[in-house]
C-alpha cells in the first residue's frame, strides 16, 4: 500500500473544498483533493443555486469571478402565496440593486474544477476516504479507489469539505454538536422546463409548503414540504404535480413538464461547537447543516472555505503565522449562527403549523402569524430593510 506526502488534504470537490483547493494552488501550498465521486457525475444534477451579493464579492476579490465564476443571472424579487394573496417582495430594490445570483451548485463545480485539472493539481476522483489517523507529526487519510486497491495519504492538516456523513466529520474528539430538527421534510425534485415566474415563490398552502427556485433556463427547482414519514415511493410524478399545482396555485400550468430526480431533504439544523480540532478542519455541511430555507448553505460553505485557505496558507506558507489558522473557529461560528437564526426564522414563516392537520388549532395560529409576518414585511420598512438585506446576503450598511 502506497503512501502520498502533502501538506493539505482536501476531502471533498464540492464548492468548499474547490475554492480552498484553487486559493491553495495560487499560493503554491501542496495539497491533494480527493473525491468519491467520479468527475462526471459532480455536474449531473442541480441542487443548491442562490448565490449570495456577499459571496460574489468576496470571489470577486479572490479572483475567482469573473475569470472562472461569471455571476450574470440575477435574481431580486420573492414572492410569498398563500389561496388568498400574492405578495411580490422587491428585495433588490431595498439593498439599491444588490440580488441574488442564480447560479447551480453542478455548474459551480464543475466550473471551479476545470482549471484545476488544466493545471494539473492532485485531484483524485472515485476515492473514497474510510479512515482519517492523527498523528504526532502528520495525519494519514486512508482510501479505496474504485479498483478497490487501498492507498494512503500523509498530510499536515486535513479538511473535511465532504458533508455531516463523511470520515472526517467523525474525527473530532470531543468537540459537541448541537442540533435541532422539524418533523417534516421537503421533497426536491427537478421540472424539466423554465420557471413558472422569474422569480422565487415561496407558497404557503394549507396543505403544506411549495416552492420553486430558479436553476437555469431549461431546468426549475421545486419543493413540496411532505410528511417526515413519507418515503420517495409515497410520491410518484403525478402526486408532486398535482400537489405544486395545488400548493402554487397554478392549474394546468404543470401538466406537460416531466419531474425527475426526486429526492428528499431532513429539516435538520446542526452546528459543531468548533470547526477544528488537532490537525483536523471543516468547513460547509461537514460542520454545520443548515435548512434550505433563505438559500444559505453553499453561501456558507464558499465563506467558510476562503477563511480557512487564508489561515492555511499563512500557517504553511512563507510566514509560518499560525494565528489566523488558530482563530478559524472563533472568526466563522457568530456568522454561522447569524445565518442559522435568519434561515430558522425563514422556514417558520413558511411552514408555520402546517405540520398538523389543516383544521388543527395550532396550525390555524401558525397561518395568522404567518400573514402576519408577511403584512409586516409589506408595511414595516426596517423589517423590511433586515430582511432585505439578510436574504440577499447583503451588510445592512449596503456594503457587501
């Protein structure tokens, strides 16, 4: 079994760990990416696509946009509906013209992946890690290629970029978690046809929660809030048109746009007490876990991985400075647990008792206060302006 030396290894080619792999590179501090995943199938299917004002800014500065991230499609308005109103929110125009972007998480990748194989940097798709060893001097990640032939890595520092469930997350002694679930889940599908509106629509049925968030031109994003026992067998094609066209309240609208890769998604909001430990870092999922609602976890995990690449590479590069590296942790979790708190308060206004029966007392108090909140968002301007400016990712001092 062959061993690799490095000075950083990266788990995970998701936007985290190719942004620190390409801040890395540019420093010329060694590190090798290893992914599970073969190259192709990184770019197969749309998940995450909301970009932040902030995390375009902050690429802007690293100088991954324009060059390799061209951030052109723009997104300024939501709209909350319920069976008695539509509410169209110009969030664009309250943050003087500061959106979202729109751009899908697959076409990030495989973006961000592409010079670093022009490059030719140590990218190593189809690995899978099984083990993770601290040592005194180094920490060897163990793997299996999809030969199955065993192989190791020795590194100075490992980053988990691989999510809640891969090797790495589970390597950190005695640092807690905290967490918090809903006890229902959404169901995300793709609709293989443009948005029904230029815009996001967060609708907010009796029934339960439905959504649609932009991806590209011919692809749409949709989201049914369903029961937390419900399975994917629970809901063919024609239950999840029925119910968006119900819940979106667009009759007939839905009827010829084909459905696919369904797939569903734990209201689950998870946070480490630290993101580091020994040699070992997270950054993204690997974590915290964040709901879908706002559209704020491959935000989080762009932000956490430029931090962390700063204090690598002053760690390993020429300053041998430690210190930004040692106050990872400190500088990322008040920003994290913002973001928590906003995306919280977010998911409430939407799915607000409509976890209980229509008719259950509980679930009419959630929809008053959910119209409540909405007409507040109308005719309250600092409210306004928060969430204007939280939403999109925006300093409330307008400067991103």
């Amino acid at each position: 079994m062959g061993v690799d030396t490095t000075a950083v290894i990266i788990v995970g080619a998701g936007p985290a760990g190719l942004v620190i792999a390409h801040l890395l590179q540019r420093e010329g501090i060694p590190f090798v990416l290893l992914e599970r995943h073969p190259q192709a199938e990184l770019r197969a299917v749309p998940k995450a696509g909301a970009i932040e004002h902030r995390t375009v800014q902050l690429l802007t500065k690293e100088g991954l946009a324009p060059d390799v991230l061209d951030f052109r499609v723009e997104n300024h308005c939501c709209e909350f509906r319920t069976p008695l109103e539509r509410v169209v929110f110009d969030y664009g125009a309250i943050t003087g013209g500061r959106p979202h972007y729109v751009y899908p998480q697959h076409e990030l990748v495989a973006r961000l992946c592409e010079p670093l194989v022009a490059a030719g940097a140590d990218l190593r798709f189809g690995c899978t890690v099984v083990g993770v060893e601290e040592r005194d001097d180094a920490v060897r990640v163990a793997l299996v290629d999809t030969e199955g032939e065993r192989s190791s890595v020795d590194g100075q520092i490992v980053v988990g970029c691989d999510g809640v469930r891969g090797v790495v997350a589970q390597v950190r002694g005695d640092v807690a978690s905290v967490e918090q679930t809903v006890p229902v889940r959404w169901l995300a599908v793709i609709g293989e046809a443009p948005p029904l509106m230029p815009h996001t629509i967060y609708a907010a049925h009796p029934r339960g929660f439905g959504g649609q968030m932009r991806r590209g031109p011919t692809q749409t994003r949709y989201y049914l809030e369903v029961a937390g026992a419900d399975g994917l067998d629970a809901w063919p094609e024609a239950r999840i048109r029925d119910e968006l066209s119900l819940r979106l309240d667009v009759p007939g609208q839905l009827d010829d746009v084909a459905f696919v890769e369904p797939t569903l998604v734990d209201l689950r909001m998870r946070m480490l007490t630290a993101m580091q430990r020994g040699r070992v870092f997270l950054a993204g999922d690997a974590a915290h876990l964040i709901t879908p609602a706002g559209g704020k976890g491959m935000n989080l995990a762009i932000q956490d991985a430029v931090e962390l690449a700063h204090g690598l590479a002053e760690r390993l590069g020429p300053r041998t400075d430690g210190e930004r590296l040692a106050a990872y942790s400190a500088t990322r979790l008040p920003s994290i647990w913002r973001t928590q708190a906003f995306s919280s308060w977010m998911l409430r206004l939407i799915l607000a008792g409509s976890d209980r029966p229509p008719d259950d007392p509980a679930a009419l108090f959630g929809r008053g206060l959910r119209e409540g909140w909405v007409s507040a968002l109308q005719h309250d301007p600092l409210l306004a302006r928060w969430f204007a400016h939280a939403y999109a990712g925006v300093d409330i001092d307008g400067d991103a």
